[in-house]
C-alpha cells in the first residue's frame, strides 16, 4: 500500500494521554500467560541435549538406552530436519543463512560451542525427560577450540567452518578463516582530516560479551491435529517469524504452521529468533502429542542470545574552536560460532551524530568457539557509540571545551548526509543536546571522588511489514487486531492511535495480538518498529473505517458522501446553503439526524451494508531515526572500586510521544541495561569454554538497590513521514550509557579505563596504578 | 533419577533415626542452599530431613547467657527480634546480608554455617561474637566452637547423623559492640568478594580492651584474625592502629581469583573492611553510652 | 522414576483448602504452575535469584522454587492469584498500573507479593527500604524509577494518605 504524503498531525486529543493499558490488569493479576504458562491434555515435556565440548566432532548419537526408559515417547536431532543447504532466511531481522541457524536448533555434524543443541527427547514428566536426556549417549571427537577473536584471526587458530571465505575484500581470500566480514566505509579525504586538526584523540575502547537478560526463559508448547497441521504457543518477538523459521529449518509447510504469540517476558532482540520452537514442532508430530520445552535460566545462559563483544579503536580529529575533522573507527566483532553479529550498524552507525567531512569506518567479524550472538537493543550501536562518545569527551577535555557545547558544534541537523546514507530529515539531536545543558541536573555541583558523563548516540529505528483488523462490535466498541507481540505496552499505543482517528474513548478500543492465521503478516516486533509501522497500519485501518463510516452514514441520509465528516466519534452531515437545498423536500432529509455516533451506526451495520471491518497492510519506508543524550553522575569508592550511579536523565526525541509512560519506561529501561553492560554484565568463558557464569548470581543485572530514579525529558520533533510524527523510541536508549558512565566514573576516580564492565578489581587497580 | 524421600521428623530422636537409616541423607532447613545444588546437580540425596518441625531447631531465647538461637530459625525472624538486633548489630546484619528479602524468609542461620562457604556472610560475625555450636549425633551432644566448625569449602566437622541444633552466643561485655562488612559489586544479590566482622570493648576512656576480627571470603574458611585484634587493643582505634589492622587482616588472607575478584583485590579489600568495621563498631560503643 | 510414587499434601492456598499429589523433589513453584495450573506465580531462574517466583508462606516472603512442595503439608500459601479481593485490584497492582510500571509484566507477580509483605510489615518505607526490600525482583524492562513510584504510592493509599 502506498504511504500519502500528508501534513503530520500535531494536534491530538487522546495521544500523549497515559491510560492504563487495556493487558494491565491481566498482568498484575497473574492471569496473563506467558510461554511456560499454557498446559495441555497429555502434554509431553521436552528436554535438549546439550553439548559438553566447546568444539567437537559428532560422530553417533545413540538414543537406546533413553528410549528404554517408560514414558520416553519420542525424540531428535539433526537427521530430523532438512539440510539447510545454501539458502537465506526469509523473515530474519538481518538477512542470515539457513545453514548458520539450523545448526542452533539441532548441530549437524559438528558442535561449534558448549551447551549447543544435538539431540532432544520428549517425555511425559519433566524430570523424566531429563532423566532420559542424560540417557542420550552421544560420541564426540573433540577438536581444539578459540575463544579469544585475536587468537581466531591467526594463522595457526582452529577453522570453525571450512567453508568461510571472508565477505568485503577485493579480491575474495581463497583459503577459508575465522574471519567472515572485513569491509570499510569512507566518506571525504581522512589524511587531510586529520592533517587539519589541532588535537587528536585515538583509544581503543573493550566491550564485553553480555545477554539481553529477559527474565522470562524461552518456552513452547507445540500440537499437532494428527493431519499434518501444527500448532505453535510460544513467547517470542514474532510469530510471524516464528511461522516462517520453524518451517524453513524443519520442512513442515508454512501453510500447515499456526503460532500463537503468548504474553512475552521480555526479549530486547534475543526472541526474535528460534530455539525450542522448531524442536518441540518435531517432537510433537513424532509423538502425536502435545510437547512443551522450557528452556532453564542455565541454558537461557548458555545457549541463546549473547550480545558481541567489540573492540574499536577510535580516532578523532578536530580543530581548535571545536570543529570536528577527522572520525575513524575500526570495530572487531565477535559473532560467536556462527555468523550473526550486528557488524553492519555497529560500523554504519559509530559517529552518525556527528557532521564530518572526513570519516572512515572499518567493521570485522570474527567468529570464536562461543555462543552464537544474537539481536539485543539497537543491535552493534552501543559497542560502537561507546567509544566515539568516550572520545568525543575526551577531544572536550583536550579542548578544555564543555561536552555538551562541542557536540552542539558539531551535531547533525536536517540537510547532513550520514556515513551511510541519504540526508537526514528534520531531526532532535541538537534539541536534545540544548535540553541536557539546560538541565538543572548538568548544572548540578560535584564533590569529591563523583563525575559526570555525557553522551549522545543515535539509532536508525526500522519500518517494515505491518497489518492492522478493525472490527467494529454492535456497540460501537472497536477490536483491534495486530500481529506484533506486546513487549512493552504497544496495546496501549494500538488503543490510542485507532481512539484518535475514531475520536473515541481509548477505553472503548480493545486490542489483540493475535495468531498468525487471524490477521496479516506482521514483521517481528524490533527495530523499534512497532509503534511505527503497526501503529501506521492502525491508523490505515481506522482511516479507512471513518471512510466507510461516513459512507454509511450518507447513504442513511441520503446525502453526498462528501457532506458528511466525522468528528470526536460522529459522522456529521454539513450545515450549509448547498446542503441544506440539496436536501429540502426530500423525505430522507426530513426525517434523517444530522448526527450520527458511532454506536448509532454500528447498531444499524447490518441493514447499511453488513459488519464494520477494517483491514490494512503497509511497507513502512517512513522511519526516522531517533537520537538520545544522556547525563551520568557516578561517585567511586577509593579503596573498594566500588561505583554507585548518583543520578541520571535520558533525553530523547520520541518523534511524538503516543503513551509517554511508555516511552519514558523505554528511555528508563535502556538507560539502566547500558549501566549494567557498563559496570558488571560480562560473560565469563573459563578455558574449557565452559561459561562461568550462568545464572542470575554472577551474571550480575542491574538490582533495584543499584539504582537512583532515572529522570527523562521527552523532546517531540515529529517524523515528517509519518502521519502522527512518530518516531521508534525502543532501541535508541541503550546506546548513550555505557559512554555517559564510564566517562564519569573514569572522572570520579581520576583514571581512563577503557576496558568494559568497569569492575571493582579493574578500577581500583587502575587507582592504585595513578 | 534415583527416588527421593522427603521425612519431617518432629523430635530430634526421630531426625537420628532417619539420618540412620539413610547413607545419603541431607538436611534441609531454609532449602536456600540444598534445593539450588539439587537443582544444578551438584547434589541428588536420597533421603532428604526437614528439621523445621523440631523444636529445639526452632527456637530463638535471649537471656542472661545470651542468645540461643535454634539452627533452623530463618534470617527474617533474628532480624525481626529488636533486642537481639541491639545486643549484636553486627550479627543482625550479617544474617541481614544472606540473599534477598524472599531468602530472608527461609535462609537459616544454622545453613549458612553448615553449607560452609568460605564466603558465608554470618560466619565472621558469630566468629567474633564467639558462638559455639551445640550438635547431637549417634554418639551424644558436643559442643564446637564456631571458627572450628568448618574445615574447608563445602567441609564442615559433622559426622554422619550429626545434626547442628542450636547456637549460644554469649552476651556482650559492657561498653562492647560488633560490626560486619562484606564486599560486593552490586548492593545486593550478590555473593561477598571479602568480609570482615569486628568486635570490640573500650574503656571509659575510649581504649580498646578487647577485640576479636574475623574475616571471610579470603580462604578455605572463615577466618580469626589474632594478629589484627592484638593491633587494636590497647589503642584509641586511631588511624594508625585501624590501618595495622587492616594490614594484619589483609596478611592473614590467603584468597583465590575468580570470576568474583581476584586474589589481589580480596586481599587488599579484606583490611579496608576490616578498618571500616572497626570504626563502625566503635561508633556504636559510643552512641550508647 | 516414573513409578516413584508420589506424596499426598494438604494444604491451604490463598485461604482455600488444596490437596494434591506431587514427586517429593518438586519444587512449590512447579506445582503450583504445573499441577494445579496456578500460573500466575512465574519461574525466572528456579534458583532463588530472581523472585518472579514469589509467595508468602505462612505470612514469611519466599521463593516458592525454594521450598519443596511437600513442605507446604499443613501451611499457608498466599499467591499473586489471591491478591485481588473480590474482584477488586489491591493498591498495589492499581498503582503499578497507573504508573505504568511494568513493561512485558513477567516479574510483576513477584513485585506486587513483594511488595505486600513490606508495606504491611512497614507502611512507610522509605525509598531506599523498598529498593533494599526488593532488591530481589529483578525487573529487566523498567530501570525499577516507576516500579519504586508505585509501591511508595501505594503505601500511602494503604496509609490512607492518597486517594486509590
């Protein structure tokens, strides 16, 4: 569907309203449920067998003895699901090879990590599904692994796949390695940049391997109806995606495939994929039996998401009064065992803030005999931002420049043409930055041992396919139907947009995520994507249905459909001359209201024409990228390298702010993410490639008692494109803390660690070093 | 999976007999520590004894001869106890330290001494508040000191069908207190790096007679430290004498690195806990008087 | 394993009589999610990190992945399913609602039993005591800012002080 070009809407009465969510009181009742919640008739209960080498060769798998055990009814693996061959995932969020995602699900023929997948068996207990899974003798030779991406990229490293040639180099390398993207983009002349600047500043900044940290683990529930058709109950980000990854790494036809979204525990980008889905759709049509696969937070640990880990080294040129010359990043990414990092955005994005003639920018991709990386908010943009930004202070510092007055130097603004793409639209940067410095929180005194950071950092948010139902009930209630799992209250955001265009109570708009055979496709919800493009598609559909309402109401009056307008929930027949003569004398006019509500209309449906129903579809090719500044103060305790996070404000450009709760949630939320990847969240691989740290004890989330109130300042520049001026607002706030914290405790404690999460032992040691 | 059996004995005599009869019995009190080593394998007992229906497990008196405080009483229930909390803070809140609220609920104190942990929060703290444990067992009831009731990680001296009944903490000198500190990267939830438990008793004019510091997380156990309680008595606590302590402490240390700090770091953390729960405790001495 | 044979308890939950059959290992959290389909009461981590898991057993804030379900025999379980009385939100899932403080709402049960077990043993927390108390309610989505607003504020409709 094409997207019109109109005026973006600025006067709203029920956007940027804070109703309660029409899922909430589901939620604090308990009654929601989630993955793990759905229990069936007969349920079978499936369990993974994991792998115990960080790299080894399958040789056998052998399930006799596990099948020995009463109540083992069905198991898997590998040989179960077609060779995934040469081709690309349909559906994915990056474009990815079927070959690099089957082998998550079930490992064919070698095992790249510790804890991968190789076998599944389902039985009718949990406990006895585990009991048999250490029943499942596997036969491995075991090969040396990598675990460090310096150690991967020699000569001598062992060979994950043979069959990896390096993507992004003239020519392509003819022997295959560890390292599977090496490309670099450059905009202007970087020597004469850095000719021309009066203070250089170079680093090479570490950021760890972290998880997304959702405390809900993955679960499924999968049946069949012993004709082929299964269906799917899970907690994911799209179970479109799903649908389509499930059929793709299985063989069952898409068509035969139902999923149902359940409530989702949080993902950050780490649930759009798969990993029990596809087997649990296995067991289940081996066994003629529903299964249901929990994944424990051990495994949550060990075998999904991990975010990459990066290493960029960061050049900055600039001049005397500030003006910024020369930008180079080079950023090495580990990707795990499979390629799948955010390589891309981490090396298109690094700088996007700032306006520089001269910019280079160099991303790699090295894989380790790790988990397989996944998605996580704003995928690569933190790891990279982080070290421009703590650049970007550190050119202030040389300069004895304010921060904030050398990023409003330098700050892009509508007109700039980006490292990666076409010029920016009207843009909230350097509004952003303006509100920061006015903050009573910038101006705020410091005493000994406390710092201050700044950053600012910018996200590309997406658009994507998107599908909105409107159905109207007899009442005038309208049920709104999307495809896009709620992960953060978006049902709220649905309500608001259809009531606005209705000019309705939001409290009489009830919306559903629903399955993927009850509404059109609906990319997965990322990207920051959903407010936007599933938002936009509501607003279509409600479009629309005011359109047939009006109808409606024109033919009940006999009227033009032209003279009719809606407004706050009524169609309206035009007082005027014209009208008013057109009418006269006719019977339908005489005994015809000039009002009509919705209820009114809705109620008479059937004899004007049948059922009141909406649908639209879209391509959003209308997102706007979003921009974030954030201000730290952090105090260090001189003896312990303890660091406690004083205070915070985000300020963010929302675009327009639909259910600002919401958003200020969002901005909290990735503020406080980026401070525990900033001072306590790593994976910790011990030689073996065992992790070390797989559970909630030692992988070590932010806690309530960590935290001061993360303060927020919505900035509203509307999104030309977008009918309502939306913008995403989900991702964008995990990329400024990690550069605003490690830039005040660095402050606070006189040192420049540049070497993340900024642990007690490495700050006090640097301490004790200066 | 080899079948469990789960018994709640309600007399001591009973717990002996189901400890008896089982060569791979484990006790369960709090479950704080027994159910998540279940959970990830680490343990799989055959025969698991709930002693929270017993008595003597279960009680909680302060008296003329001080606390006896039953093994199995969770930490929620000592912290709730306003006199004990005065008598012994620093004991108050080492158990206060033990996990989370909802670990408050069941973790005891009896557990989190015989789970033996080097870095066992409440250890330090009835080390220098000189606890003793009182055990029944096949062969009678004995009495052990608390510093020599854990022999190393995960070891402590119960014998087969031993079980730890009781604690008795005697009651504080006048013009006595305690502190306890430990370390950790976040506020809470997690395991200490290093801990320290200082107790103390002045004179009139704020001259230390007595001290006893014990240390943990930087060792096989917990730890007396007699070198740093001789730098302290005597002394006002002035920086001087606080800092011999610390170096005392931090001497006396012997950590590992892992992935919750390193060996260097525990050591030189260890004596400014050491420093800092001295001055608290002497703090404390002063207010009430 | 499969013929283990399995223990009878009788219980009480959220002031109702229960009984039910479980495996002496099962863990409360299981058996109320899974025997008696009571899936309010979520699993994060089943190893006491996470407090999604949380109940009030005999009046005593718990895990209920660390409590053996054959230890509920003759006790009192309270779970996010008995909070709301008579079809009326308690003041706590009202205000956690207003201030929009959950996001993808899975540790919320935890939060709200939480949360009840403090502001009746402390009606007047300050905010760094309700941080402190829930210190062992991980919340991933929120940064807490709106979940501590909430409890404080609920506080003071239980104290009487604001309007419900």
């Amino acid at each position: 569907m094409n997207q019109q070009v109109k005026p973006v809407k600025t006067d709203f009465k029920y956007v940027g309203t804070r109703p309660i969510r029409p899922d909430g009181p589901d939620k604090v009742t308990g009654r929601a449920k989630y993955g793990a919640d759905l229990n069936l008739p007969g349920m079978l209960f499936g369990h993974i067998v994991r792998s115990p080498h960080a790299h080894a060769r399958i040789k056998s798998i052998d399930f006799t003895e596990a099948l020995k055990l009463p109540g083992v009814l069905a198991t898997m693996c590998a040989d179960d699901l077609p060779d995934p061959g040469d081709r690309i995932l349909p559906g994915a969020e990056i474009e990815m090879k079927l070959k690099d995602i089957s082998p998550i699900i079930m490992a064919r023929d070698k095992v790249l990590f510790h804890a991968q997948a190789v076998a599944a068996v389902a039985a009718t207990s949990a406990s006895l599904a585990a009991e048999a899974a250490k029943l499942v003798r596997v036969e491995y030779e075991v090969l040396p692994h990598v675990l460090d991406v310096h150690a991967a990229m020699r000569d001598d490293a062992p060979l994950l796949h043979n069959d990896m040639f390096t993507q992004g180099m003239n020519p392509p390398p003819t022997t295959p390695s560890n390292l599977s993207v090496d490309f670099t983009m450059d905009m202007g002349d970087l020597a004469a940049g850095f000719a021309e600047a009066d203070v250089v500043v170079e680093r090479t900044y570490r950021v760890p391997m972290c998880h997304q940290g959702y405390i809900e683990p993955h679960a499924a529930v999968a049946r069949t109806d012993g004709n082929g058709r299964v269906e799917i109950w899970c907690c994911t980000q799209g179970h479109f995606m799903v649908r389509s990854m499930t059929a793709e790494i299985t063989g069952i036809e898409l068509g035969k495939i139902k999923v149902i979204a359940s409530e989702i525990g949080g993902g950050f980008g780490g649930k759009t994929t798969v990993y029990g889905e596809p087997v649990a759709a296995v067991l289940a049509l081996k066994s003629g039996r529903p299964v249901k696969i929990v994944m424990s937070r051990e495994e949550v640990f060990r075998a999904t998401g991990p975010v990459s880990s990066a290493e960029t080294r960061v050049r900055i040129g600039a001049k005397n009064d500030g003006t910024i010359t020369a930008i180079e990043t080079d950023i090495l990414m580990e990707s795990g065992a499979y390629s799948s990092s955010p390589i891309m955005p981490s090396t298109m994005f690094a700088a996007a803030c700032y306006r520089c003639a001269n910019m280079r920018s160099r991303g790699r991709e090295v894989l380790t005999n790790k988990a397989k990386v996944w998605a996580y908010r704003a995928p690569g943009a933190p790891q990279s931002i982080m070290a421009v930004e703590c650049a970007i202070n550190e050119v202030a510092e040389r300069l004895g420049m304010d921060p904030i007055d050398l990023r409003l130097k330098n700050a892009v603004e509508e007109g700039d043409v980006p490292l990666f793409g076409l010029p920016f639209l009207a843009i909230g940067l350097k509004k952003a930055l303006q509100e920061a410095k006015n903050h009573p929180h910038y101006r705020a005194p410091l005493q000994a041992n406390q710092g201050r950071g700044v950053a600012a950092a910018f996200w590309i948010n997406a658009g994507m396919q998107s599908s909105a139902t409107i159905n109207v009930a007899a009442d005038g209630s309208l049920h709104v139907l999307t495809g896009n799992p709620d992960i953060g209250g978006s049902r709220a955001s649905m309500a608001l947009l259809a009531a606005e265009v209705l000019g309705i109570p939001v409290e009489t708009v009830h919306p559903s995520v629903v399955d993927t055979d009850s509404v059109g496709y609906c990319d997965t919800t990322g990207g920051s994507r959903t407010t936007l493009a599933t938002g936009g598609a509501v607003i279509q559909a409600a479009e629309m249905l005011v359109a047939e309402l009006c109808k409606r109401a024109a033919a009940i009056w006999n009227v033009n459909f032209d003279d009719v307008e809606w407004s706050d929930g009524k169609a309206i027949a035009r007082i005027g001359a014209d009208l008013e003569n057109l009418m006269e004398g006719t019977a339908a006019a005489a005994s015809a209201p000039k009002v009509l509500t919705l209820a009114e209309l809705a109620a008479m449906a059937g004899a004007t024409g049948g059922p009141l129903c909406a649908v639209a579809t879209l391509h959003a090719h209308n997102a706007q990228p979003a921009f974030a500044v954030n201000i730290c103060d952090a105090a260090v305790d001189r003896e312990t390298g303890k660091v406690d996070i004083l205070r915070y404000t985000c300020i963010q450009d929302a675009g327009k702010a639909v259910h600002p709760a919401y958003v200020e949630g969002q901005m909290q939320g990735g503020a406080v993410q980026g401070i525990g990847w900033a001072l306590n969240e790593e994976y910790i691989y011990n030689e073996k490639g065992e992790l070390d740290n797989a559970g909630f004890l030692d992988y070590r989330i932010p806690v309530a008692s960590d935290l001061p109130m993360i303060d927020t300042v919505i900035v509203e520049v509307p999104n030309p494109l977008h009918p309502f001026g939306i913008r995403g607002v989900g991702e964008v706030p995990i990329c400024p803390p990690m550069p605003a914290v490690v830039t005040a405790v660095n402050q606070a404690a006189g040192v420049r660690v540049c070497d993340l999460p900024l642990t007690p032992p490495k700050l006090l040691a640097a301490i004790d070093a200066a | 999976m080899p079948s469990v059996q789960y018994e709640a004995p309600t007399s001591l005599a009973q717990a002996a007999q189901s400890l008896h009869g089982s060569s791979d019995a484990k006790i369960l009190a709090g479950g704080t520590d027994l159910l998540v080593q279940m959970k990830l394998g680490i343990r799989q007992p055959a025969l698991i004894v709930d002693i929270k229906h017993i008595p003597e497990l279960m009680e909680l008196t302060l008296g003329d001869r001080g606390l006896h405080l039953g093994a199995a009483v969770p930490g929620a229930i000592v912290s709730a106890h306003a006199k004990v909390g005065n008598m012994y803070p620093g004991l108050v809140e080492a158990f206060a330290l033990i996990g989370s609220s909802q670990i408050q609920g069941r973790c005891s104190a009896g557990g989190n001494l015989c789970n033996a942990s080097p870095a066992a929060d409440s250890v330090p703290a009835l080390m220098v508040n000189r606890a003793s444990c009182n055990i029944v067992g096949p062969k009678g009831t004995r009495t052990v000191a608390v510093e020599h009731f854990n022999t190393g990680p995960g070891k402590n001296c119960l014998e087969n069908g031993e079980i730890l009944v009781s604690m008795d903490i005697p009651l504080p000198a006048p013009r006595s207190s305690d502190a306890y500190l430990r370390f950790i990267p976040r506020t809470e939830m997690d395991i200490a790096v290093a801990g320290a438990a200082v107790a103390l008793s002045l004179d009139a004019s704020g001259v230390c007679t007595a001290a006893i510091v014990a240390i943990g997380a930087v060792a096989p156990t917990a730890l007396l430290v007699p070198a740093a309680a001789v730098a302290l008595i005597g002394t006002t606590l002035d920086d001087a004498a606080l800092h011999k302590a610390a170096a005392a402490a931090s001497a006396a240390s012997s950590p590992i690195s892992d992935k919750r700090g390193t060996a260097e770091y525990r050591r030189k953390v260890v004596g400014v806990l050491v420093r800092r729960a001295a001055a608290i405790a002497k703090a404390r001495i002063e207010a009430k008087v | 394993m499969s013929t283990q044979k399995k223990t009878h308890v009788s219980t009480t939950i959220n002031g109702e009589p229960c009984e039910f059959l479980c495996e002496p290992q099962q863990i409360l959290s299981d058996v109320l999610r899974t025997n008696l389909n009571m899936t309010g009461t979520k699993e994060g981590c089943t190893t006491g990190d996470c407090g999604a898991c949380s109940v009030i057993l005999d009046g005593a804030l718990v895990c209920s992945c660390l409590v053996l379900a054959v230890e509920a025999e003759n006790r009192s379980i309270e779970t996010i399913e008995g909070i709301a009385e008579d079809g009326k939100l308690h003041p706590i899932q009202q205000k956690l609602l207003e201030h929009a403080a959950l996001q993808c709402g899975i540790c919320t049960p935890g939060v709200v039993i939480a949360s009840k077990v403090l502001l009746e043993k402390n009606p007047d927390p300050s905010e760094e005591q309700v941080r402190y108390w829930l210190a062992g309610n991980l919340c991933r989505c929120t940064g807490y800012d709106k979940i501590i607003r909430a409890v404080l504020d609920a506080g003071a409709v239980m104290r009487g002080e604001a309007r419900s």
